[in-house]
C-alpha cells in the first residue's frame, strides 16, 4: 500500500512540474540587439506577471505606439 502511495505521488508532482517550467518557455524568440528610441510615454501598467510601458515614438514624421515588458511591479519599485 505504502509503495502504491508514493508511486502515485511521485507521477502527480511529474505530471505538474512541466507545466510550471513552461512560462517562459518563449524566452528565446526575442531579438537580442540593443536599440534607442525616443519618445512619449503613453502608460505604465504594473501587473504580474510582468510591467509594460507604452509609448509614442516618431518615426519619418509618423507617430508609431511602442510596447516594451519590463520585470515584475515588486523589481520595478
């Protein structure tokens, strides 16, 4: 009884652990390369998971709205 327990424990905490790793599974998709760009900041949202800061930038005489995500609220303060 005691071996069928701890089988049956171990396949749950398995069966959740690959879901936990997944949230930044995406990580990589990202462009490495440093840019500047200048412009009116429209929002700062300050939710989990992540902060995002929205903002105007002047492009060839066109305005064109940026979105950057920043780390968590709790590192942003």
């Amino acid at each position: 009884m005691f071996s069928r327990v701890v089988l049956v424990s171990a396949f749950v905490v398995l069966g959740t652990a690959v879901p936990l790793r997944a949230h930044h599974g995406d990580a990589g998709r990202y462009d490495e390369e440093v840019i500047t760009v200048s412009g009116t900041v429209v929002a700062l949202q300050m939710v989990n998971p992540h902060t995002h800061i929205i903002f105007d930038v002047v492009e060839n005489g066109k305005t064109v709205r940026w979105q950057a995500e920043l780390g968590t609220p709790q590192h942003m303060i």
